[in-house]
C-alpha cells in the first residue's frame, strides 16, 4: 500500500465530507511540499504554489500532536491534502494549505468585485447571514434588511453557531467563511443554505469550480503572488490585512 493510500484511509476512517472529498479528487497533477509553515494565523504550504489556510488550534491544555510532524517536507501535496479529512483541526489547516497550493486557479473564470461588493450587491435590502467574523460586516449591515453574524465564539451581536440550523434557511445572501472546511461545517452549513445565494469566502476558500455543484455562486479567496513575502509576514504574526504578497480572487 502507498503512502498515499494509507494517508487516504486513514483519514477517511476518522471523517468524510462530500465537498471535500469531492476538493481533493478534482486536484489535477501534483508536486513535492517544499516547505511548511504553520504560523499563528495562517498556514502556509509551498509545493506548486504557495497555498494559504487559517490555522486554527484546539484549546489549551487538549493540543493534539501533527502526524509527522517534522518530516512534512518531501511528501507529495496530494499526501499532505488528505490531512484536510482530519478531526485534529490543525492537521485540517495544514491540509487545506495544501489543497489550495496545487490548485491552478482558472483567472479566466475570475471577476473584478471582491466579497464585500458581491454581497452587498446581492444582499441590498434583503436578510443576509455570515457565519465568521470579518472586517466589512458592519457595511454590509448597512444595506442588508437583517443580518445575521454567527461564531463559534460569540460577541456582542452575534450569534453562536448552532444559530445556523435556524437563520441559514431563512436568509436571502450567506457568505460562509472557508474555514469551515477546517472545521468540517461545510457540507451541513450549505445544505441549510440551498435556497439561497451562497458566497465562500477568506483565504482558505478553496478556488475550484468543483464546488459550484454543491450550491456555491461565488468563491472569494487568495492567490499567493509573491510567496517570500507572504511566508515572511505570517511568520512574523501578521492578520490578514498585514500580509503581503497576495491578491483578492473572486470566481
């Protein structure tokens, strides 16, 4: 057996998704992982191209280890891809890291509005629901008739993720943050949206057009331009709106 069919069983033991599943079997070609970085925000996956995620973390004191953890470097990124199936939610980040460093992003199907001008557009007078929290909701607030903010952590105005099961059928717009395909919230958070208009957005949004047959209209993410200076500033703790070397994309 290879060391991709084992990663592949593996993980599929531990969970299954359809659209993700559906992610890493549309990956065309591969290449060897160069580097890994896994930085307090983002996570970084350099093999075709440099390819970003959030990183997220399991709360202290329950940290679980990465397989393999220091020899990541020399699989393939189709090996690597399949950490995206883990429950070990920092596995997942670096996983979807490498999902989206193989993915060669079709620039003919990409559009000049950003996420904010999509929604906006479409959301103008009607309820709109974002599941995560992102800087330019309270724009949107300003043109939707109601909008819903849910978190896994809540603040003040928003609402917590069960929330989902209630608000996602009654909205007009979503916008799904791509970290839920870290967490393993994707499938279920789009069939509770298939009525309406759906856009999956941030810098781990996977930019593969598979995912237009799961309901999906719009996919806002990134493309890494210049990857020393991307791995530079996520490596010095950098927000997204410090990091450097990549370009808005919306498909």
């Amino acid at each position: 057996m290879t060391g991709l069919v084992r990663l592949k069983e593996h993980y599929r033991r531990r969970f299954k998704t359809g659209a993700l599943d559906d992610l890493i079997s549309s990956l065309s070609g591969d290449s060897v992982v160069r580097e890994v970085h896994t930085c307090v925000f983002w996570t970084a996956v350099l093999s075709k191209h440099c390819g970003l995620a959030s990183t997220f973390h399991e709360p202290h004191p329950y940290h679980r280890p990465v397989k393999n953890a220091g020899s990541l470097t020399g699989l393939s990124a189709l090996e690597l891809a399949q950490y995206a199936r883990s429950d070990n939610v920092l596995e997942a980040s670096i996983g979807m890291a490498a999902i989206n460093s193989l993915i060669d992003i079709d620039e003919a199907r990409c559009v000049g509005e950003n996420a904010l001008d999509v929604l906006a557009l479409k959301g103008r007078g009607k309820n709109i629901a974002i599941v995560g929290r992102f800087p330019w909701i309270p724009k949107l607030r300003a043109v939707a008739r109601t909008l819903w903010v849910i978190e896994r952590s809540p603040q003040e105005g928003e609402l917590p993720a069960e929330a989902a099961e209630e608000v996602l059928p009654q909205a007009d717009v979503v916008g799904i943050t791509g970290t839920s395909f870290v967490n393993h919230t994707v499938d279920r958070l789009l069939d509770l949206s298939k009525n309406s208009f759906v856009v999956i957005v941030g810098p781990t949004t996977p930019l593969l057009p598979v995912l237009f047959d799961y309901g999906v209209d719009i996919l806002a993410g990134v493309k890494v331009v210049e990857p020393d200076k991307t791995i530079r500033s996520i490596s010095h703790g950098a927000i997204f709106s410090q990091v450097e070397g990549v370009r808005l994309v919306t498909m």
